[in-house]
C-alpha cells in the first residue's frame, strides 16, 4: 500500500523543467469534455483494469486507449479467456496480474478501471483508493443503498478521484438538454416519464456461455468474494445480473442509468419519496429479479416527478425513452436523437357551448380572445412549429467520460460524477427495489443519505 503521492505525480516533480518529448494530442469533434492537450511523457497514465469482461472489452479499454498518454499495462478476471482476449487487445503489452490485489500493490499503476459484477465494486473501490490507485468504476456504484456512504467516506479522506461509469451523461446530447432545461425553454416541467422496455434473451442478461468455461478456467471464489456461498454455477457467473446475490436487477442495471440523466439534465440532487411495482411474469425460470417494474418518484424541492418503467416482455417503445414535460414543451430523447416539441395548446369548448342557448354560444364565439384561443386557423399554425431536433455527433459518450476522467487525473480537479452523485443515481434504483418487497413507498433520509427507517 501506499499514500500520498503516486508514480505519476512523483515523476512530474522529479522532471519540473526537464524538456520532455510531447506526445500527439488528440482532440475530438464535438467533444465536450476538456479539450485535450499535447501529453508530455512525464505526463504518462498507466492503467490496470479489474474485471475485463464485456462491457471493458466493448468500448470502456477502446475509450481508454483511446486517450493521449494513456496505457493499460495491466489486468485481471476471474475467467482466464477473458484475461486472454483483453491482453490480445492491448497487443501483448498489458500483463495478467491474476488476483486484483496483485494489481492494486504494483505501484507503477496510477489508475484502474474497476468493471466487475457489482457485489465486488465496494471493496474494490475502497481497497484501490487506500492503494492510491484514482478508480473508474462502472456503473451502479453499489449492490446496496447502505455501501453508499461508506463509499463516499473513502473517497473523501483519501486524495484520490473516483469517477462513476455512467457515461451517458457525458453524451453531447445530454450536455444539450441540461442547457435547454437551464434555459427555460421548456417552461415549467412537472413530468419526466423514462422506459428501458426489450424482449430478447440477450437484453434480459441471458447470454451465451463460452463453451470452454469450467471449474479450470473460472475462478468461482473469486468471482464470490463477499457474496454468499453458493455450488459452482455457470449460469450465476456469466448471468449474474439475473440474482440478487450479485445485482439490484433492472432497476440498478438499467433505472440507474436513466437516473443519472434525470439529475444530471435537471440538476436534481436526490427523491424524496419512491413507490414501485415490480413482477417477474415470464423470466421465473432463470431471473430471481422482476422483469416488469413501475415506479413514481417525487423531488418535491425541484416540483416535479419522474415515471420509470420497464420490461423485459415488449420492445415497441425502442428500447429506452424519455420525456422531460414543460408547459412550453417538451424535450424528448429517441435513440441517438434528442427532439424539441414546443407546447400550442389549443382549447377544445366547442361541443360545451354547443349545449348552451344559441344567443349565449353565438356571443361566445363572436369573443376576438375566445377565438384566438379556440378558433380552428390555431391548428395551423400548430401544425407549421414543428420545433427542433438534434443528433448525437462526435465520440462515443464512453469516449468522452472516460477523456473527463483522465482529465481530472492529470488536473486533480474533481471529477463529473463523484462518490455522492453515483450514490444518488444508484440510490432511486435501491429505493425502487426497497418499495417493492415491502409493498409500501419508501422515503429518503437526507441526513444519513440512506433509506428512512420505517
Ligand atoms: N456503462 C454502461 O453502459 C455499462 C454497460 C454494461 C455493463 N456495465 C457495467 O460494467 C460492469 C461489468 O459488466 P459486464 O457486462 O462487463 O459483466 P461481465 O460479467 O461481462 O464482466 C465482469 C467481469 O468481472 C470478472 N470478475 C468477477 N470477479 C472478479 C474479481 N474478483 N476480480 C477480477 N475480475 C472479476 C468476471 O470474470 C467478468 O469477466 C457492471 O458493473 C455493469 O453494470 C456498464
């Protein structure tokens, strides 16, 4: 273990002054994150990577990689293909630590990115920052609601930069809602109603097995650590988020992520008040977690409320939605597309004042306000203000959250989505699972950042 200053700030002391050869900075288009800069080779970042499964090997290594200066030197899983094919992606130069601790004790790695299942991400993060080690940990920040503070706490007293993976916030589209949010555009918003809705095995986390995976190539008490006990399992190692031991199932898996955006596009600390449903109709063979769930949550500080909502049994609403509800519009998200719908009610009271005696529903209509408000020729121009629409240009939001969190590597200045705003992001979600197995709406104690004893 060690404190204080790590390899890469003890190398940038030792060469202050020395003319050290600049690497080629890369900047992205539309990016926007920090702008990257020229990277000194004093200014090198070397990166171990704990848990190379497929989220690390389908674009968070890639993103790494991608960044100046950056190198990931090493890694380490508890299924040896894995370790095979991430080391093959590095082209041979990252070496397999086997045990993350093994990695965590090697002091020429400043940074780890820890992506395992998420019993694992407590104790990795809080071993990796008493390491020195500054942590990118995927999303959810934590398998239960109490990890939270513990978590924030260890990030707090260590010097160190946690950032939370949710790197959708870090999408150019999301920048430009929180702006239009900001600006007032949308009027009064009350109402954010958000879906994850699929209807494949592989959505509903029932991936294929590698058929080379055994006793011999899985480490399966690794793979438990602090979970409980259980017989060798294939299905819980490569389907974990399926059970409980291992996942809050689709509300941390996938809630969390729509959460991240309601706090981030709106500037929304934390709910006050969760209510849920939660069933598993058609998944009761493999899932031990709902595959349908409902929830209403309250931000009576902010006025307003959000409507979550998912299955695993229909897809037709595209996968995931989202609506932020103005009284001058609305801003909706629709895959890689974010759309501005302005508000033109038009008041309907025709077939009210047919009802009433024709003098009366003559002289209501001869009102030059009634007809401005009332009158058909509005629909026209209804019709003309179709309002906007943008697309998502540049880098991947992977790219771009992880460019924010090197950046504050190197800067130390405090990164986008630290340990308290990836325990409120992750906190809804718990609530949500809280609510339902209780059956009654849970609520939020502000004090302690956890559930509110009942
Ligand atoms: N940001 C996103 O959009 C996004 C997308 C997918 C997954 N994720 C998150 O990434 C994380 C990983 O998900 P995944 O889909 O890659 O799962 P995965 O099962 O494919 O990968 C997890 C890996 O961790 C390894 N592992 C388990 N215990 C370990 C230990 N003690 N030491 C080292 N390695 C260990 C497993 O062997 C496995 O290869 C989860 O937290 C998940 O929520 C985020």
């Amino acid at each position: 273990m060690k404190s204080g200053i790590n390899r890469r700030q003890f190398m940038q002391k030792s060469l202050v002054g020395a003319a050290a050869a600049p690497l080629v900075g890369r900047s992205v288009a539309g990016d926007p994150g920090p702008v990257t800069q020229p990277v000194s080779a004093n200014d090198r970042i070397q990166m171990g990577v704990i848990g190379v499964g497929a989220r690390v090997q389908s674009g968070v290594m890639q993103a790494a990689m991608a960044q100046p200066g950056v190198e990931i030197v090493g890694v380490c899983d508890a299924y040896s293909g894995r370790v095979a094919r991430a080391i093959e992606r590095t082209n041979g130069r990252a070496k397999d630590y086997g045990d993350f601790r093994k990695l965590l004790a090697d002091e020429s790695i400043d940074a780890v990115i820890i992506s395992t299942p998420d019993h694992w991400h407590k104790d990795q993060t809080i071993e990796a920052l008493a390491a020195g080690k500054d942590v990118y940990l995927e999303k959810p920040m934590t398998l239960t609601i109490d990890e939270g503070p513990e978590m924030i706490a260890a990030a707090e007293k260590s010097d160190r930069i946690l950032q939370i993976g949710s790197n959708g916030m870090s999408s150019k589209l999301q920048q430009t809602a929180r702006e239009i949010v900001r600006s007032g555009k949308l009027g009064k918003i009350t109402l954010i109603r958000a879906t994850f809705d699929r209807n494949t095995e592989s959505g509903a986390w029932l991936y294929p097995i590698p058929p080379d995976a055994n006793q011999q190539t899985v480490d399966w008490e690794a793979f438990l650590g602090p979970a409980p006990e259980r017989p060798f399992s294939l299905e819980r190692f490569f389907r974990w988020r399926c059970y409980w031991d291992y996942s809050g199932g689709v509300s941390t898996d996938l809630f969390v992520h729509l959460m991240t955006t309601v706090h981030y596009v709106m500037d929304a600390d934390m709910a006050d008040m969760v209510m849920a449903t939660g069933q598993n109709y058609l998944h009761k063979e493999t899932h031990e977690v709902p595959d349908t769930l409902n929830a209403v949550l309250t931000y009576p500080k902010e006025g307003f409320t959000v409507s979550l909502s998912a299955t695993f049994n229909n897809s037709s609403a595209n996968e995931s939605g989202f609506m932020i509800l103005g009284t001058e519009g609305a801003l909706v998200f629709q895959g890689r597309e974010l759309i501005f719908r302005p508000e033109n009610p038009v008041e309907g009271n025709a077939w009210i004042v047919a009802s009433w005696p024709s003098a009366l529903e003559k002289a209501y209509w001869a009102d030059p306000e009634i007809q401005k408000r009332e009158m058909p020729h509005t629909w026209a121009s209804r019709m003309n203000d179709v309002g906007e629409t943008w697309s998502e240009v540049g880098p991947d939001s992977t790219v771009i959250h992880m460019s924010r969190f090197i950046d504050s590597v190197r800067t130390r200045k405090p990164s986008i989505q630290d340990a308290r705003r990836g325990h409120h992001a992750t906190a809804v979600p718990h609530m949500v699972n809280e609510s339902i197995k209780r059956k009654m709406p849970v609520y939020w104690d502000p004090e302690r950042e956890v559930l509110k004893k009942a």
